[in-house]
C-alpha cells in the first residue's frame, strides 16, 4: 500500500471512530433531528429556528445565504446544543452564485471539462463566502425532450458527456479537499430517470425499462459517485410505478451495495409527504415508513420524519439500525466537510473574491458555450472595416436578468454585461448601433413596433436579431408543448428579412428549440444559450470576429416538435430509415395503394433527420479530417485501442475544434446504439496546421448492460468514426476478440 493510501485509509478509520462515538450518544429526537432539514429562507430565520436547533431537531437547513444569520445558526447548534453537531446549509447554486456561468445546458455545449471545473469552483468561493456549504448540483439526468423545462438544467443528451461534465463539476465544487475553505458538498440529482418525464411535463411518471435505465441514465450518476460526489438527491418522479423517494432498488441496490456510496441521499422538496399524492400510501406515516426504508437519509422541507419517525421505530416497523445508518451517512458527510472543525464563515470573505477573475471565467464559459449553427455565404463574422452600421433588435439584446437563465437566486444582474452593451464596448464609435426592442418580451404578441425595427433594419448594413426564451420559461415547472420561438418572434423574423440586409440571429434559451420555421430566412445562426453574467461581451467578440465559435451541441435540435424525442444514439430497429427509402408526405401520388412493403422508421412530414444533430457546431475556420489510423484492427479484454487522426485548419483564422470519437456495437446481447459517444478533445489548430489528435479506446469503454442486466465486455465487430459531429463519415473497423 502507498503512503498517500495508507494515509487515507488511516484518515477515514479516525473519522469513523468520531462518528460512533458520536452516534453511540445520541438520543432517537437527535438522530431524528439529524434527517431533517428546514427552510430558514425567512429574515426571522433565527427567531424561528433558534429553539428547534437548540434542542437538536434540525440536522440541516436551506436557502439562507446572510453569513451572519448563518453564523449565529451554527453557534447555537454548535454552543448551545447537547452534542453540538454543525449544520449543513444548503442551497441551489446551479451555474453560479453572484456570478453566474451559462446555464448547465450551454456549459455541456462547451465540451470543456476544465471551464465546467473552473465554473463550479467560482461558484464553490463565492457560495462558501455566504455561508453555504452544501449545492444541490451538478443536475445529471440525461435529457431527451427539450420540452422539458428543466432541461436547461442539464448536461445534454448523452451519457457520456454528461459523465464527464457531471463528474467535473462535483471536483470543481468539491475540490480536491471537501473541507477546505472555499469548497463546499455536491450533490447529484435527481436519482434517477427524471428526465424521461413523460411528455416533458415536470414531475410525471417515467416509465424506463431496467436495461435502459442502467445502460443510459445511470451512467452519470456512476461517474459522479466515482469522482466522491458527497451527496445524491432523490428524484421527484415515480418511476416504473414506485417513485424514487420510496425506491429501494435505486438507494439501497444499486447506489448503496452495487456502488457503494456512504454519503447522505437527500429526498426532493417535501418529496416524501408527496408519496401520498402519487397514491403510494395513505398518508405522511406510511410515507415516512416508505421513505426511511428505501433508504432516503434526510427529508427536505416535509415534517414526515419529524412527525412520525419516532412512532415507527416505537412500533417495531423502522428498525433503529435504519435511524443508526441514515444518520452516520448524514454526520460523515459533516464530518467530511470539516464542519466540526470549522463551522462559521468570515462574514467578509465575499468582499475579497477577485471580481475579475470570476468574470473571466464566465466570459470563457460563454465564448465556448456559444455554438454556431448556420453561416451562409460566410455572413459572420462581422467586419467594423466592412459595415458602418449594424441593427440590434430583440427582447433580448438588452436583457441583464434573462440572460443568466433558470436558477439564479443570488445572481447579481448588475454583473451583467449584455448584448447591446458588448457590442457596443466593442465597436465605439466606428459602427453606428440602431437598437430596437421590437417586442416588450420574447412572449409579446404585439407587432406594433415592428416597422420600427424594419426600418432601423433598412438603414443598416447588417441585422442583429436576439430571439429566444425569457428566463422564466424554462427551469423547473416550465416545460413546454411548442418549443418553437414563442411570441410574435418568427413573424419578426419575415418582416426583418424583408428590408433585405444579411440577417443573424443570436438565440438565448434554456432549451433546444425547433427552428425549422425560421432558419431559412437567416443567413447565419448563433444558439447561445442563457450565457451569463459576460454572456454579452462574449457574444460581441464572436459576433465581430475577435474568437471564433467552437461550442458542439449537447442535445439534438429537431425541425418540428413532432419529432421528439429525436436523439442520437437511438437503436437500428429492424426498418432503419435511409434517403432511398424516405418518402415525404407531398412525395406520394395521389390515390397511392397503402402498403408496407419497403416502409422504414421516420416521419411523412418531417423525415428522419435532425434540423441539427448531436455533436454539431460550426466555426470560422474550416476543419478537414483525414488520416485515421488504429494501432490494431484486434484488442483483447483488458487492452486499448489508439485512435490517430489528422485534423487540418484550412482557414485563415485561428480556432478550437471539438474532435470526437463514436463506436457501433453491430451485433450484442441486446440492440445496441446506432452511435455511441466514447472519447473527445477539445483542441486549437492554427491557420495551415495540421494537428494530429490521439484519442484511447479501452475494452471498458465498449462494456454494457446486458440481457440479465449484468455489465458485459462481448467479443464482436465494432465500427468506429472520428469527426466534428455525431454524423463524423471519416470510419474504421475494429475487432475484440476473446472473452472478458
């Protein structure tokens, strides 16, 4: 054993011994007390939760961001309590505190673990400096529908991706040392499926067969259990008929003996009293029964636990060995962050974060987050050498607290650096900005102002359209049956085009939205996202050239709603579509004979295809794939496959490509993905160089979950692409051969 293991393993035997000791004094009430967690969000937080505290019937509190008031919380739970147990204070710091980072969503789109890291740990600092020292972040359900709301909470579509960007971020909020100052517990959520939310409607059943819910949507939380993740949270959603907060098989099967997770599970707000609702049981009783016995430690903002814990155990149906290990999972975790050691915060630490260092790494998060997505006749970027005046309409070119998207409780708006601010910060005096709002907000109806903003568009040399979806209209409880531009938006766009100018639109939404009605009357598309305190500045700088685009899209883009959920690595069925045998609805002659004969999997009115794929993101500069070269054309369990390609800048600007790596599993235990997302590296190639980019395949990367719902490594034919998007051509065939 290494010094540094031995180390640890000494480390964490210490902290066990503390725990029991601990454990071994505690009355029931305090156990109790330890499993519930309040809201003090009040501004009399102490005068209502003094007494409580005191006696030891709160473990934890909630959305309460005064150091002070936290401070005088702690000191009674710590100096005037029995046992003088510190609290976790929690609170949603999702992409950012004062500072607010792109949305999840837009930060996925970076493709950049190391900006999600750098996010996370601006906002670790600046949450730690008001108290908090426990975020229900990162949000890692895989999310297939943008009519979702809470999409925008997300990290995309794909498991991978979402693995990798998830496991980032808890290291970003974490750090290397939970109980170092400035870092604070993550907490993964919501545990597990909540994405495959019937419909896209919040908080409805999800329905996801076993072999599809290990192969897809437990694939990050894996990952974030593997990266130490101190926390998970239960999902609010009934899944295959049980909801989570009751569900064994997910807290105590799969996250406590298959993966072996000593932290604290969390249920979702009041979640557990909500299990009546579902029609689970009959009541908070049952419901806290249920609850506890899934192996749900502590109840957020319910009272079940409170109320009825104690009568359970006294009637034999809770064993205290159920009580023991909910709260030893709940003081470890205290104990982890050092909360016994260091339970108050200097009320002043918040005033001595580098203001400008946080809102340098924002504006990177955004310059990456942005992906580009149509540029025809290489309208952008914009030239102040070329074009004397530009127009900026649009509710959103002017929009500090909509910009920084869902979830921003703490954001400082004045932070904000908006479109109309960036750009003009950017061009001074050399470009005239005719600014016109056109619509009071993206969900007016009114086209009032629209010959307004047709003529500003008429008397200037470029159109700057900023469309999209206030903040308010995704996140939580905000999902949407027509993810089209809301409002009178797209008939904004015709009108704009009319005044003949080249037309770009910079679109900011918390969800992927289905643009097929208006993308032929742009010239060019820029998709940001919410971006952010800098989005603006950011935006500015790739508007006029000063970095190129380089954001990938993390979801599929469909042309019409219709077509959800569209994803990438969706199964071959046995009638896969192809554009031979694709026939469009205004294709068929009429009086045709209905038949079946030739038919395959897709739509008569919108095809088969994405409006944009998976993957996709284009930039100013124009990148060539070529030579692909394996190591081996046969590996063995336990080996890896190298994988070379030449990627080629032939532009003349400077940019980041996103190089990524799919696989094919053509024949397997059960159906495989048409693609899966295995490896990709984000790297910058200058004008005229050819960069060669090694990427590494091992034998765990083709592992999946089986018939018998076991993990499997099956000899077999792969096939393997290397490209900028999910439908990268540039291929090779590879064999593994042998048995794991």
């Amino acid at each position: 054993m290494s010094e540094a293991a031995a180390n640890s393993t000494h480390r964490s035997a210490a902290l066990e011994s503390r725990l029991a000791e601990l454990l071994g004094r505690m009355t029931l009430a305090e156990k109790i007390g330890q499993m519930n967690q309040v809201n003090a969000g009040d501004c009399r937080a102490v005068d209502v939760l003094a007494g409580p505290v005191r006696e030891g019937q709160v473990g934890s509190v909630l959305n309460q961001v005064d150091p002070r008031t936290v401070n005088e919380l702690q000191r009674i739970a710590v100096e005037e309590s029995r046992l003088g147990i510190p609290l976790l204070v929690g609170r949603d710091v999702i992409h950012g505190f004062t500072t607010v980072m792109p949305i999840p969503l837009g930060q996925a789109a970076t493709w950049n673990p190391g900006v999600v890291r750098a996010g996370a740990r601006v906002a670790a600092l600046e949450a730690a400096a008001a108290g908090v020292n426990w975020t229900f972040a990162p949000m890692i359900d895989i999310a297939r529908d943008p009519r979702w709301g809470r999409i925008a909470e997300s990290l995309g579509e794909d498991p991978f991706l979402a693995s990798c960007l998830g496991a980032a971020m808890v290291q970003g909020f974490q750090g290397d040392d939970p109980a170092a100052p400035g870092a604070i517990a993550a907490c993964a959520k919501h545990f597990a499926g909540y994405g495959a939310a019937e419909s896209g409607r919040d908080y409805t059943a999800t329905n996801i067969p076993e072999n599809e819910l290990r192969n897809v949507y437990l694939r990050p939380f894996k990952a974030a259990a593997d990266a130490g993740v101190l926390t998970f949270m239960a999902s609010f959603s009934d899944l295959d008929g049980v909801p989570a907060s009751a569900n064994a098989f997910l807290m105590r099967q799969v996250l406590r003996d298959e993966w072996g997770f000593d932290g604290t599970v969390v249920s979702d707000w009041d979640s557990v009293r909500q299990l009546a609702v579902h029609g689970l049981t009959s009541g908070d009783r049952d419901s806290a029964f249920e609850a506890a016995m899934a192996g749900v430690d502590m109840e957020m903002a319910g009272g079940a636990y409170r109320d009825h814990l104690a009568g359970l155990v006294a009637e034999g149906r809770v064993p205290i060995s159920v009580i023991d290990s909910a709260v030893a999972n709940i003081l470890r975790v205290k104990f982890r962050l050092g909360l016994f050691e260091r339970p108050y915060v200097d009320p002043g630490r918040l005033q001595v974060i580098d203001r400008n260092e946080t809102l340098r790494t924002a504006r990177t998060a955004a310059l990456q987050s942005v992906v580009l997505l149509k540029n025809e006749g290489g309208v952008l970027p914009l030239s102040a050498e070329r074009i004397s005046s530009v127009a900026v309409i649009g509710p959103l070119a002017d929009a500090p607290r909509d910009q920084l998207g869902t979830w921003v409780f703490d954001g400082d708006a004045s932070l904000s650096v908006t479109c109309l601010q960036g750009i003009r910060e950017l061009v001074g005096d050399s470009v005239t900005v005719h600014h016109v709002p056109a619509m009071e907000t993206s969900r007016s109806r009114s086209t009032d102002l629209f010959e307004e903003a047709v003529a500003a568009a008429r008397r200037s040399d470029a159109v700057l359209l900023f469309l999209g979806e206030e903040a308010i209209l995704s996140g939580e409880a905000h999902s949407r049956a027509d993810i089209g531009l809301p409002g009178a938006q797209a008939e904004l766009v015709r009108r704009v085009r009319e005044a003949g100018r080249p037309v770009v639109a910079v679109i900011m939404a918390g969800r992927p939205l289905a643009l097929g009605g208006v993308v032929d009357d742009l010239d060019a598309l820029l998709f940001a996202w919410h971006p952010g305190s800098m989005g603006g500045a950011a935006i500015a700088d790739l508007l006029f050239g000063l970095e190129s685009p380089s954001g990938k899209l993390p979801a599929t883009f469909p042309r019409v709603v219709g077509q959800i959920p569209i994803y990438y690595n969706q199964k071959n069925t046995g009638k896969p579509p192809t554009p031979e045998t694709t026939v469009l609805i205004d294709d068929i002659p009429v009086g045709a004979v209905q038949t079946s004969v030739g038919n395959t999997a897709y739509h008569l009115d919108a095809g088969y295809r994405p409006l944009f794929p998976f993957g996709f993101g284009l930039s100013y500069a124009r990148f060539s794939y070529a030579g692909l070269r394996l190591d081996a054309t046969e590996i063995r369990p336990g080996e890896s496959l190298h994988i070379s390609v030449d990627v080629s800048n032939d532009g003349a600007m400077a940019a980041d490509e996103v190089v990524q790596l799919y696989v094919r599993d053509v024949v397997g235990n059960v159906t495989r993905p048409v693609r899966e997302l295995k490896a990709f590296q984000r790297v910058r190639v200058q004008p005229g160089e050819t960069l060669t980019v090694e990427l590494r395949l091992h034998t765990d990367d083709l592992a999946f979950f089986g018939r018998n719902n076991r993990l499997i490594v099956e000899p077999g034919e792969f096939h393997l692409w290397v490209g900028g998007s999910s439908e990268a051509d540039l291929g090779a065939v590879f064999r593994l051969v042998g048995s794991d």
